[in-house]
C-alpha cells in the first residue's frame, strides 16, 4: 500500500518508558518524603494464601492456554494470564483477538469487583451522517469494511491498565508468549483456514488484508514477523507506546488520505474504570458489564423476569415450545429498552438503576403471557419517554488459586475487523463503528436498530452487547462466563446460566445444551444455530405457534468456569475449539 509522505506532528514520546516515569516518580516521592499517589508500578497487591486447589482458564484456543500455563507457573495471578492470554490471541486467533480493536474486562481482585471499559471511540472527525449518501442512504458495508469503518482501538490501553493496576508480573513478562508465537509462528488449524477464506471474499479489492494474511492456510506455520516488532515495541516501552509512539505513527500512516483517526485521537485515548453492574440474583451477586455495553443490563434483565415468572415456568421442558415462547417475549421487552435507552454513558444518561430495578422488572414479566401471539402486540421501551449490535468476539474466562477472576471480552466486531490492516505493524483495524445507529431505523450487521442514544459522534463509544460475567456467592467467585456474538450474546449467556442453576446441569451439558435467539426484530423469528438446529416437532409447534424459523451461523462460543468449594472447573463450549485447562 502506497504511505504518504509527511504526516501529523509526533507527539514528544518514545525516547523513555513511560512504566520507568511512574517509577522513578515513586522512588523520588519516598526519598523526598512528600505524598504522591502510588505508581501503579509499585501498587502490586502482596500475594495472599492460596483459596482454591488450582488456577483454571476457558479460552478459545489450545495456543492461549498454554501461554496461561507458563503465566501460572510463573507466579502470575489471574489478571497477568488474561493479559498474556488477550496478546496471545492477538497473534494465534487473529479474526477476533486484537490489539486493534477494544473490550471490556470484568475483575474480582482481592475481594472486590471491578470494571474495565476499553471499547472503541469514534474518531473526532466522526459525524452522524458519515455513513450515508446524499440521498440520506446508507452506503452498504461502509461502516463494515475498510478504513471509515475503523473506531480509535483500546486494547492495548485496557491491558496496560489492568496489569500495572493488578499483575504480580512484569510487563514484558506477559507480552513474552505472543512474542513468541508471532516471531516463531504457529500451526494454522482448518477452522483458521475456512474463517480467513470467508473474511477475505468481503475484502477483495477493498483493502489490504490479503498482502499480510493470504499464507492463512491449514497447515501452515504462519509468522507475523512486523506484529512481532510492534508486540516487541509495546513490551519495551509500555501500552502507551501504541498511542503515541512509532505504532501510532505507523497507524496514522495507515489512515491517512482514507480513514478518519488521527494521532490526536491516539493520544487521547484511555480505558476508563467504571462501576460494573451489579445486581442480586437467585442467592448470588451478578457483576456485569454496565454502559456502553447492552450485556450487563440485558441479562440481568432476563434473569430477573424469567424468577418473576417462575409460576408460568414451572414444570415446563427447556427449550420446549411454550418456553421458548415465555423467553422470547422476554427477549422482546429486553430489547426494546436497548434500543431506546442504551449508549455511551458519557454522552447520555442510561437509567441503569430503573432497567434493572426490582418493581420495574415485575412489571414488565407481568406483560408476557402463555397466551399472547407472537407479535399480535407491539413491544414498546417499558420506562417511556424518559430519554431518547456473524460478529466477530471473543472470551476467555480466568479464575487463579487466589480467588481472582477474570472475565474479559474483546473483539474486532466483523471477522478481522475492517479488514485494514497496519502496514508495518502488521495488525488488523477493528470496524466497530458498525455498532454505532448509522442510520436511525436501519439495523447494523447483527439486526439490532437504535435511536438517538447510539448515533455516531466525535468520542463517542458505540453501543455493545459484550457482558464478560462474574457471579459471586458469599462475596466468593462461583462463576466466570463470557461469550462473542453480538447481540446473541447475553441471550447465549443467559441461557448457560439457567441450564446451571435451574435446570441444573453439569457445566459440559449446559454449555451443549441448544440455544436459540431471538431479538425485537425482526418481529416473531426464533434463530436456531447449526450445532443442534431446531427441526421436526419442535420446527412445526413452533411455527403452527405462529413463529418464523431462520437459520443464523453461529450462537455463541461460551468459556466458562464453575467454582465449586475450592475446585475450579472450566468448560470450553464445544461450538468452538476452546479448551478447559486447570493448573495445579
Ligand atoms: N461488536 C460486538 C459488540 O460489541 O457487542
């Protein structure tokens, strides 16, 4: 790809370590016996008596399990193995894992919970009709593939973040495995292959995906050796490095002439920590993802009316068709009040504590009846006129003997993002701005539409589903849980939980159990999913119901581990080729 010749000014980075600044700071503070506020660098929590048997991991490849593996033995807790884990995947599982896209990371470290929001931000020169012709008319994929699709990344920050607030363990330490993978390689499997090939299709003559990614062939060992330098860079001088160092000047390149983030938007990004949703469940305390994402909201919102309705409930087969209809409805109410009042929390003020709010939700369980016919009546946003999501994600689930956990979702939206990639770095750019209402009216890729809450504008965070999970029973953790898919994420989540805890099936089961989704609109269609298609009886009560059946790719690739007593147990969902791993 042809690079400009000059560019926006440097910023005054790089010829120092941003992690030696901080702690040169504390050691003058203590010297000069003046208070300043501890560097992260030194605020290392001191390593407590072990509480469970053994560290575990849910993940999505067999790669990041065994970077887990040396981060355990290293001496590293849970948030130093996810860290490792989200740049391992970066390299091995690179459709979803990033360093050029954005996430969110649930924590419970020491006792307490806590939540990372480092999602995308659109650009400053984003606007709201930036995806519409002068007719007014979306121009199709534009928000999907290609350098306007591509929001200012947050990956690297929210890593940097979370390990110097809470790793045992170096910096460099953790980026050593996914270092090591992209100079060494790794040994490209079928799935890899098939997800390349579909991705590459919608990129063709658009972008320049297939100059770094064509070799994506099973059997292949297949080496990212410009990522390995970028990785290389990040380890050395810190996360930073990726906004304001050469990685930055290597993105802004990248941009320049085509899309739309700039370095100023790189040097003013920041993960944010934010207060997780939280609410009281069936005996345990939900901690969820709150604002920009739907998730946290969206399942508690379906747990909570499904023990509402517990009397309707009763005695009814799962998955069986009044109970797929009881749970659609639900779906229904939870999704109008997405659309309506769910954005970026820095722009709007999402009544969290009202959508989740005991009486409210009562009120709403009261509306879905045995009896109603789908669709007959229109679902509107239950808290009236109080204020004006194939993607590809993914999750991995981290529990360490000390009782920490991590629940982290991340993601590049579409298969490989946008499909740019960063000549030089050799990553791929996310395209999440799809996420964004583009058109208010108009659904994005995974069929969800919104408002005014979630148009696009300079800054803003794009609205998502991701809801990395934790579930705490006597300010213990029990269960860590997490999936990719878009708005068929909490939905996926949501239906895990259930099978666990009301219908009490072993972890392994209830992650194999089928799953169905269905959503506001369109109006009256239950999507099943290929691992255990809806057919036969079932197809035809559910369609004599007056539902429409559709086919979609996928529902879910949910990684999850149960605490029971001092016993880890992880589940991988056997949709996909996640492993379970214990560390003893
Ligand atoms: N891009 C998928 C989500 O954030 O929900």
């Amino acid at each position: 790809m042809s690079v400009p010749t000059h560019d926006a000014p440097r910023a005054p980075f790089a010829s120092f370590s941003f992690a030696r600044m901080l702690t040169a700071a504390a050691v003058f503070a203590a010297l000069s016996g003046s208070f300043v506020a501890p560097a992260p660098a030194l605020a290392k929590t001191a390593t407590p008596k072990a509480v469970l048997d053994a560290s575990a991991v849910a993940v999505p490849d067999r790669y990041s399990a065994d970077t887990a593996q040396q981060i355990f033995a290293a001496g590293g807790n849970a948030v130093d193995a996810a860290v490792a884990i989200a740049f391992t995947l970066a390299v091995t599982y690179p459709d979803a894992g990033n360093i050029g896209g954005g996430g969110f990371m649930t924590v419970f470290m020491d006792g307490k919970p806590y939540f990372l929001d480092y999602r995308e931000r659109a650009p400053q020169q984003a606007t709201r009709d930036m995806y519409l012709d002068d007719k007014g008319s979306l121009v199709p994929g534009m928000s999907l593939v290609g350098h306007r699709a591509v929001g200012v990344p947050g990956t690297v920050d929210g890593m940097w973040q979370a390990q110097q607030r809470f790793g045992k363990l170096k910096w460099k330490q953790v980026l050593a495995p996914a270092i090591r993978y992209a100079t060494e390689g790794f040994q490209v499997e079928p799935w890899l292959q098939k997800r390349h090939d579909d991705a590459a299709k919608s990129f063709a003559g658009k972008t320049n995906f297939d100059v770094y990614f064509s070799n994506l062939k099973a059997g292949v060992t297949f080496r990212q050796p410009e990522l390995a330098q970028t990785l290389t860079r990040i380890a050395s001088d810190g996360g930073r490095e990726f906004y304001e160092g050469r990685t930055a000047d290597l993105i802004v390149r990248q941009m320049y002439g085509h899309g739309l983030v700039t370095r100023q938007d790189l040097i003013q990004y920041k993960a944010v920590w934010r207060q997780p949703v939280t609410a009281e469940w069936n005996g345990y305390r939900i901690v969820s993802a709150p604002p920009p994402s739907s998730g946290g909201i969206g399942l508690i919102q379906m747990l909570k009316m499904k023990a509402d309705l517990k009397p309707a409930f009763d005695g009814l087969e799962l998955n069986s068709v009044p109970y797929i209809h009881l749970i659609a409805q639900i779906e229904d109410r939870v999704f109008a009040d997405r659309q309506q009042y769910m954005g970026d929390p820095d722009s709007y003020k999402v009544p969290v504590g009202k959508l989740i709010d005991d009486a409210y939700l009562a009120q709403r369980a009261d509306e879905v009846k045995p009896d109603a016919v789908p669709g007959a009546t229109p679902v509107n946003p239950g808290l009236g006129d109080a204020m004006p999501e194939k993607a590809q994600t993914t999750h991995f689930s981290v529990v360490d003997k000390w009782g920490n956990a991590v629940s982290n979702t991340y993601t590049l939206n579409g298969p490989f993002g946008a499909g740019v990639v960063v000549d030089g770095g050799g990553f791929v750019l996310n395209d999440e701005m799809d996420d964004f209402v583009t058109k208010p009216g108009e659904p994005n890729q995974s069929g969800v539409t919104g408002n005014e809450v979630n148009t696009v504008a300079p800054g803003r965070r794009p609205l998502s589903s991701m809801a990395p999970t934790i579930l705490l029973k006597d300010d213990k953790v029990s269960l860590v849980i997490g999936t990719p898919g878009s708005s068929r994420i909490f939905t996926s989540i949501f239906q895990v939980i259930t099978n666990l805890y009301d219908f009490n099936m072993a972890p392994a089961d209830a992650l194999a159990a089928m799953r169905f989704h269905h959503q506001l609109l369109p109006q009256k269609t239950i999507y099943w999913e290929p691992y255990q298609p809806i057919t036969g009886e079932l197809a035809e009560q559910l369609q004599a119901s007056g539902y429409t059946l559709a086919g979609q790719q996928f529902n879910g690739d949910v990684q999850l581990i149960r605490v029971d007593g001092a016993n880890p147990e992880p589940a991988a969902d056997p949709r996909g080729v996640g492993v379970g791993r214990v560390f003893h």
